[in-house]
C-alpha cells in the first residue's frame, strides 16, 4: 500500500469514510443532508480542502471548521460514542487504503480535530 500522496488519495478517503459514516446506523442521522449527491459532492471538496490544509500545508481551506459541527450540535447533540465512532472509522479507513508517515499524521490530526471538538462542545453545553 501506499501514503497519502495527493489530493485524489485524499478524496478517495473521504469517499469511504463517508460510506461508513453513512451507513452506521448511530451516525448517520448526522449526515442526512448528504443523501443529496450534489450536496455530499460539495462538502466531500470542502473535506479534501480542509484535510489537503491540514497534511500538506496547502491554504486551500479558509473556512471555519468548527462553526458548522457547533449548529449541528444544537441540533442532534454529540455524545462520547459518537467522536469514538467518527474517529474509528476514519482510521479504518486510513488502514484500508493507505500507510506511511502521512497516514499515521492524518489519523494522529484526527484524533486531535476530535478531541478539541469535544472540549469546544462540552464549554459549550456548560454555558
């Protein structure tokens, strides 16, 4: 297998990490939304941009990466389980397509994205 070269590697990557989210039955009320093909397609180049930012230093991400998961959470509220889940099958997916020094970073990035969401979410609920 290969690293995370690009952003087509990229691409392919959230394409079946989106399969999995999207068919877990306790994460998929999440991502209704994107039950429309147009819409999935827009945000999965909003991904490659964000994850394209994040391992290789491109600036083609601008936007503000919490703000969305924040609405959402006033609407279907995160739980624990739930960043376990996303964060399990995003290294799976990693595992099944990918290895090396970028992948170890995207899955190591992962767990970070996920942990200050949490902290931002919690600060949040506390308010």
């Amino acid at each position: 297998m290969k690293d995370i070269e690009n952003r087509q590697d990229i691409y392919v990557l959230m394409k079946k990490f989106y399969v999995k989210l999207m068919s877990d039955e306790e994460m998929k009320h999440f991502f209704t939304a994107f039950l429309d093909k147009n819409l999935l397609e827009e945000h999965l180049q909003t991904l490659v941009d964000f994850w394209d930012n994040i391992l290789f230093y491109s600036g083609a991400y601008q936007k503000n990466a919490m703000r969305p998961h924040l609405q959402l959470q006033k609407q279907h509220p995160f739980s624990k389980n739930h960043f376990q889940k996303w964060l399990s099958h995003f290294n799976a997916s990693v595992d099944e397509l990918f290895e090396g020094e970028v992948a170890h970073t995207a899955k190591s990035r992962a767990l970070s994205i996920a942990t200050v969401m949490q902290i931002k979410i919690s600060e949040l609920n506390n308010r």
